[in-house]
C-alpha cells in the first residue's frame, strides 16, 4: 500500500465517520382562521320581527337583539309600551335576558327601562316587569350596593361598624344602615340606586350631603318602611336611652369616650342647656361643629353615691369617623 492509498483510506473514514446534519425548512404557518361577524339588522327592523308568523325569524330577532346590546333597550322599552302584547312580551323577555348579562353596562341598561315599565306600562307589561326584577332581587341588590359604594355611600352594621353587603357573611341579609353624607358623589341623581336596595331599614344623612329635600322626601314616598335619620356634622359618639338621657352604649375612641363618659351615665347639661332627653342631646348637638370643645355635665352613680361630674368633650367628624373606618377594613 503506498503512502498515497493511505491518505486515501483515512480521508474516506473521516467522511463515512462525521454526520453531516441538515436542518429541515420550517413548516409553514398554518392559515388564519378568517372570523366572519354578523351584520345585525338595525333594531327597529328585529322588533318588527319579534311579531313574525316564523318562528325561526322571531327566535333569530330575539338573539340579534340580545347582542345589539344596550342600544337595543330603549327602543325594546318603547316597544312593550305601544307595539301588541305578543311584541311586548317578546320585548321583555330580552330585557330580562340582558338584565342578567355579565356585561354591567347592557345590565343597568335594562334595569332603567324594566323600572319604568314598572311604572307606567299598561297594566299587563308593567305587572310583567315588576316580576321579573322581583325574581331577581338578589342581582339587584348586590348591583346596587355595588353603585352606591362606588358613589361614596358607607353601610354600618346595628353596631356603626363599616361593612360590605355583599361581603360572604352579610349576602341576602337586611341591610342595617346607609350613611349618606359629604363625600356623597351620586346627588339625587344617584338615590335611584338606593331605591333598589328593598332590604335597607335606615338611611342615616349627614348634615352637608348633596341631596334635596325633594328627591329625600320622594325616596320616603317609594319606600314607606325606610327609616330616615339626619344628623348634623358633630359626632359625640353615644346612644342612650330617651328620658331620662341615661347613656347605654359608648363607642371606642370617639368624642365622648376620649372625655371620660361611661355607659350609665346621665347627660344632664350639654354646653350650658338643660338635657331632658336623648332627642334634646341630639338637636343640640346638630348645632355644633366637628372639633369643637363643648362642657357638658352627667350624674354617675358610684358605691351607692351620686355625682355630678363636669366634663369636656371634643366633637368629631360623622364623615371623617366613617372614612377613618373604611380605610381600617381595606
């Protein structure tokens, strides 16, 4: 074998020993998926036909109508008032449909215009809108206090304590409280949401919440069984009993603990005024200002012994004592 043969023989065993590796081409992207979108008729034309002799027709309306969305329910409110009752059931039938929808735009769309059908309907469309927002009392209370918080409504257990409604444990419960006050962002424009919330029992105003006395007086009307309570700024901080003013309840940390007052106690003389009852505390207290320093004198029974002691209180704020806590249960 020569030198040459032997060159020969190793460059073949280095060729037949290395694998030569080729990347395959990429495989092509698969095709987009193309999506066609339905043109919806214009909703004049679907509530026509909602009275078609087709059955297929008037079921395809009642869907097209459904994703048209919330401009679809004015005019489907129209409709129920003045098109056949066929048509007007149809109508609400969509209404109720969008009332339950996930979207809280299309929601509160309906709600509006099931309202007023309830309201001013004939008879036979108004009765079926008033069932359908009853068979949803829950969705629309929870909706409600949902609005009402975002607005800047605090709600308060028997104790004054800040809570959610629709927190697990409260859900479905009587709602206790409401305090409207200066942080009210809703005006009387915004009570329309109160008016929903059937398990209210008092709705307590602060002095300075942006509500007229009209559109107060006017919630009273629609809800006979609501409690309402005004309040001045001034907070001290107690409940007593009515006469005589004997305090039965002190809150933590407030204006009259901070001063000294026990549960007991008998307001007798607040800032120079003769107290005979709880009512008379309150009045007075309605006059003042959150801060002020006011005297104020109670009789306490100790070791069989009564005394009239001379205290001081510093008021708060019914507003800023209500934040303070809400921050608290963030």
């Amino acid at each position: 074998m020569t030198e040459c043969d032997v060159f020969r023989g190793l460059g073949l065993s280095m060729l037949v020993g290395t694998a030569i590796v080729v990347a395959a081409p990429p495989p092509p992207p698969p095709p987009l998926a193309r999506t066609v979108r339905r043109v919806l008729r214009p909703v004049d034309e679907l509530i026509v036909s909602l009275d078609a002799a087709s059955f297929a027709e008037r079921r395809g309306a009642t869907r097209d109508l459904y994703e048209t969305g919330r401009a679809a329910a004015v005019p489907l409110g129209r409709a129920a008032r003045q098109q056949s009752l066929e048509v007007a059931a149809r109508a609400v039938a969509v209404l109720e449909r969008m009332y339950t929808a996930a979207d809280l735009e299309v929601a509160a769309s309906s709600e509006d215009v099931l309202e007023g059908l309830a309201v001013d309907a004939p008879p036979r469309v108004a009765r079926r809108a008033r069932a359908v927002l009853s068979a949803h009392t829950r969705i629309r209370q929870r909706r409600a206090v949902q609005q009402v918080r975002r607005l800047g409504g605090i709600f308060k257990d028997l104790e004054d304590n800040v809570v959610d409604p629709n927190s697990t444990e409260l859900l479905g419960r009587p709602i206790v409280t409401l305090q409207l006050g200066r942080d009210w962002k809703g005006g009387d424009k915004g009570l329309r949401y109160v008016r929903r919330l059937s398990q209210l029992r008092s709705l307590l105003l602060i002095a300075g919440a942006p509500l007229s006395d009209a559109s107060v007086d006017s919630l009273k009307k629609e809800l006979p069984l609501l409690v309402i309570v005004r309040r001045g700024r001034a907070l001290l901080g107690v409940r007593a009993l009515s006469m005589p003013c004997q305090i039965r309840e002190v809150r933590p940390g407030l204006a009259a603990d901070r001063a000294g007052i026990r549960v007991e106690d008998v307001v007798t003389m607040f800032d120079g005024q003769k107290i005979d009852d709880f009512q008379q505390l309150v009045d007075l207290i309605k006059k003042k200002e959150p801060g002020q320093k006011v005297p104020i004198f109670v009789t306490r029974s100790e070791g069989g012994v009564q005394k009239l002691l001379k205290l001081v209180v510093t008021l708060d704020d019914w507003d800023d004592v209500a934040r303070r806590e809400q921050k608290k249960r963030k």
